[in-house]
C-alpha cells in the first residue's frame, strides 16, 4: 500500500515537467515552421520587385588619435532584378568595379572576384538569409527572448546550420515581428567552409511598407578582420540602400483619371484677355518645360524623392536668402532631393537639386545655407538649363544609360562666379553671422577628399563648391568656433561637429522613396572619435508598423508660407 502510493507521487511529479516540456517545444517547432513558411513566401514574394541597390564602401586604415579613418572607397548603384534571383544591372560605372559581369567564386555569398574586388551582387545578396534549405533540416533554432525593434514586437533566435549543412550558410541572429513571423533583420555571416572563402558580417534590415510587405531596405556589413592573400588585410564599412520598390505609374494614372472626369466641364474661353505669349515668355516656358520633363523623369527613374518635407526644409532656405536679398526670382525657386548617398548638388533650370547624402553630412542650417547660397547664384546669374530637354525624344533612353545621358554640371568659369555670387547672397542673410561651421565643414572635406573620392564625385551635377571666397564672409565675431550662435551658449570647440556620419538626418520609405528628416535626440557630448565625419556607420532602425501604404506624415511646424519673413528650419 505505502509502497504503491509514492510509487504514484512519482509519476504525478514527473508527468507535469515532461508535459509542459512538450509543449514548450512543440510551440517552439510550430513558431519555426511559421518563420520558415513566412521566409519562403517572402522570397518568393520578392522576385516580383526590381528595387534601385546602392552600396557605399570605405576601407579603412588605423588612426592613432581616431581609431580608424576612411582609407579609399568605393560606390555602386543599380537596379536589382530579383525575379532574376541575385541580378544587378549596373548604372553606375567607371568606378573601377569592372561592373557584374565578372564571375562570382566562391559561391554564395562571395563578395570579391579574384582579383580581390568588390563585387556588387555579393552585397544584394545580404537581403536575402538562405534562398537554399532555409529549413529545420539544415539549421537550428534557439529562441533568445522577446525584445522591441522600435515599436514592433520581435522574437529573437539564434540561428546556426546543422553539421554537414554545406558551406555558405547563415550563422547569427533573427528577429521575428509577432504578428505575421516576418524576419525583420538579421545579423551575422555566411559562413564559409574552406580559408578560401571569404566572408564577412552584416546587420540586414526589412522595413514594413504596408500589410504583410517588409522589404529588404538596410544593410551594414564590415570586416575588420579579413585576411586575404594571408597578409594583405582588406577591412572596410560599407551601407546598402534599396528603395524604389513601387513600380506602379500610380501617380500619372491617378492624375489621368482626374482629368477624365474634369474634361467634362466646358473650357472656359479666355480669349479675351491678354494670353499671346511673347517671346521672353516663350523662351521662359521652353526652360520651364526642360526643366519638368528633366524633374519628372529623374522622378521616375527613382533618382528623385517624389515632392515632401525635405524639400519645404530647402524652400526655407531659398526664402530666407530671397527675403534678405531682395530678390524676386520668376519662376519661382523649386527644391528637389535626389536619392543618392554621393555629396553633390545642381540646379536644372530654377529647381535647385540636392543629394540625400548631402543633406545628410551638413553639420547645420548655416552649412546648408552656404550649399543653397551657392545653387540660387547660378539661377540668379542665370545659368540656364541645355534647352534641348525641352525636346521629349530627349528623355526616351535606356535607364542603364541614365547617367551619361542626363548631366547637369556646370564650367568652371560659372561654379567660380556662383561662389562669389553666394557670398554676396550670405553676407546679406540671416546665417552671415553663423558661416563659421560652414567653412569647418568645407574645410573637413577638403581634408577627407583623398580617402572618399567616390562619395564626392557627382553623378549629374557638380561637386560640392570649395568655396574659397567663403572665408572672407566669417565675421570675426563668428570666428571663435562653437560659438555660431549666442543662443547656445553650451557649444564648444570640443562638442563641435563639421560634418556628420552619412545617414544624419534623413530616412527613406522603401516603397515610395518618401525622405522624411529624422526625429533623433541630440546626442549630448561626443567624443572626437564618435564625430565620424563622412563615415560610414551601422544601421540602427526604429521599425514601425504601416497600416496603409501611405506613408505621408505631418511635416511639424514648417510652414511654407509666403515670402513675408524669415523662417527658421526645424531643428531635428
Ligand atoms: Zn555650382
């Protein structure tokens, strides 16, 4: 009798551990199957986009005062094709990376040639975790914990390929937002089998766009520590960009309705009134429309942020330097930022154009005042657009040509005088007394121009204007560095900042190229080595889920008013 009973106490206390193991692991087994099906959707998914893929290289070298310095770099862009799988059809060219028609080795994965290049599709294919045996027979799933990336809630695993997986498979961390089991990023390597197979790790990041649409968007990859050739040590940063997911010509058909239903009220006739166009008239409506078919086409090649908060940003700048200077410029001055991470700036017409990575390094609203300063000259002086984009056939060309075909740069004999022009327009500005950060800033790249040949170097428009005349601009009262403004009074020659790491300030909507400015806190007190000027620095994103595919956000308190005072940018 005694002997039965514990008998049953003991089967009673180890039947509830075994049972509730059970469970645990069946809904671990069930929430891997999810993850698994989701990936494979999303692959699948995928092959349907032909996204714009940008990659920024900096090699590095030691620095004894600043850890590592940029050493040489490297710039690709073009458009993925991915029902193609990992294809790259190149815009870019000229920079030395022999395009993609060189043969991949090494397998999945490899991202340099043998001759030790760089080659484009092995950055591409970070997008993408394992297009083959993303599966239980050939990894293993260890749940980590539950943690917030910005406001999606994720489950973290970790993931390693099982024994005899095959090489080139992924070894890291996912996180899986917990609604849909989407992998939103994933961080680690492809790991290679043999010593001569290189890889490198990376920090790959989805972005949500709409139900159920996460798309490839971020990508950090680095090696610091790659030996090849045994001695030769190749470490670098590099960002990858994709954006452009939207392919539809939604804007042109929505617009295209809307005029079918409006040509069903009369034409009004206003034959009455003084509508002849004479010849100065004609010759401003030709640039006019030079200029729109140049805009609209950049627009929908995906080298142009569609109309947005950036370019209210910019149009307060161009008011604030007319205001001051009396000008009344017709037509009137448009703002446009092109999506490319390379520092360069344009003006087509009267559309002033500025590169996101521009915007992005600009250490203040003064900095960016000088750049405008510099593009409103050459509308002021004139310097007019090639008329022959008036002509349409001109804007019928084959995207891959895009680069050749369009450019918008400017003689020297023209950027010379935009600069003393813009120094005029400054000295009369709201900003003459804060030019001191904007020659820092000038100064700074001037000093890195050698180690980032490939970020400065313009694809349509000019580099950024060493402006020379500038240093006659900074007053003497402006001259003490860190004290541009007496409303901060915090600022110092130690927390100066002359330019920032690339990605400062603005963030792009994948799916619509939307630029939103970012809203950061201030970093407070930055060390030297923490400044990171024009470098290339990890993705950190702040997810948030899309209920609906527009994506449009309130700009804040920028106001786009009339010409009447001067506005101050919004600090972010
Ligand atoms: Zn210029």
């Amino acid at each position: 009798m005694r002997i039965l009973k514990t008998v049953l106490v003991v089967l009673a206390l180890s039947a509830l551990p075994l049972r509730a193991a059970a469970q645990q692991s069946s809904a671990l087994d069930q929430v891997v199957d999810r993850i698994i099906i989701q990936e494979q959707a999303e692959m699948n998914s995928l092959r349907a986009f032909a996204p714009m893929v940008e990659t920024y290289i900096q090699n590095l070298k030691g620095d004894k005062d600043l850890g590592v310095v940029p050493a040489g770099d490297k710039y690709f862009m073009g458009r993925a094709v991915l029902a193609k799988g990992v294809e790259l059809e190149p815009l870019t060219e000229g920079d030395n990376s022999g395009g993609t028609r060189k043969k991949i080795f090494g397998g999945l994965g490899s991202m340099f040639s043998l001759s030790m290049e760089y080659l484009p599709r092995g950055f591409l294919q970070m997008i993408y975790l394992d297009t083959n045996g993303f599966d239980k027979s050939h990894y293993k799933f260890d749940y980590v914990r539950r943690e917030f990336l910005g406001e999606v809630r994720a489950l973290v695993f970790d993931v390693t390929p099982l024994p005899k997986a095959g090489k080139g498979r992924f070894v890291g961390r996912i996180w899986v937002e917990d609604q849909d089991f989407h992998i939103v990023r994933f961080n680690g390597a492809y790991g290679g089998g043999s010593r001569t197979n290189y890889y490198f790790h990376f920090d790959s990041w989805r972005v949500n766009s709409g139900p159920n649409l996460w798309l490839p968007a971020f990508i950090y990859s680095e090696e610091s520590d790659l030996n090849y050739a045994v001695a030769k040590r190749l470490s670098f940063k590099a960002q990858t960009r994709l954006w452009g997911y939207n392919q539809s010509a939604s804007t042109q058909e929505q617009e295209l309705s809307k005029i079918l239903i409006e040509s069903q009220t009369p034409v009004k006739d206003q034959s009455s009134t003084a509508n002849d166009i004479n010849p100065i008239m004609a010759q401003r409506n030709w640039d006019r429309q030079a200029e729109d078919n140049v805009v609209d086409r950049l627009e929908r090649l995906r080298l142009m942020a569609p109309v947005g908060e950036v370019d209210k940003v910019l149009d307060t700048v161009v008011n604030n330097l007319e205001v001051t200077n009396n000008l009344d410029i017709q037509p009137e001055i448009r703002c446009r930022v092109l999506l490319t991470s390379t520092l360069e700036s344009f003006t087509i017409g009267h559309t002033i154009v500025f590169s996101r990575g521009l915007i992005d390094v600009l250490p203040d609203e003064a900095s960016l005042a000088t750049m405008v300063a510099h593009e409103v000259s050459h509308v002021v002086l004139g310097h007019r657009i090639d008329g022959q984009y008036a002509f349409f056939d001109r804007l019928l060309f084959d995207e891959k040509d895009t680069f050749k075909h369009f450019g918008f740069s400017r003689t020297q004999a023209e950027e010379d005088a935009a600069s003393v022009k813009a120094v005029e327009l400054l000295k009369n500005s709201p900003y003459k007394d804060q030019l001191t950060t904007a020659k820092l800033f000038l100064d700074a790249l001037q000093s890195r121009e050698k180690e980032i040949p490939n970020l400065i170097s313009p694809h349509l428009g000019d580099r950024v204007p060493v402006n020379s005349t500038l240093a006659s601009a900074v007053t003497p009262s402006s001259q003490t560095p860190g004290n541009a403004s007496p409303a901060d009074p915090k600022a110092s020659a130690q927390s100066q900042i002359v330019a920032l790491p690339l990605g400062g300030r603005i963030k792009m909507d994948p799916w619509s190229d939307k630029l939103l400015m970012l809203k950061s806190k201030p970093a407070g007190a930055v060390a030297e080595r923490e400044k990171m000027p024009f470098e290339v620095t990890p993705f950190m994103l702040y997810l948030t889920r899309e209920t609906n595919n527009s994506t449009a956000a309130a700009p804040g308190a920028i106001s786009a008013d009339s010409k009447t005072a001067v506005e101050k940018v919004p600090q972010q």
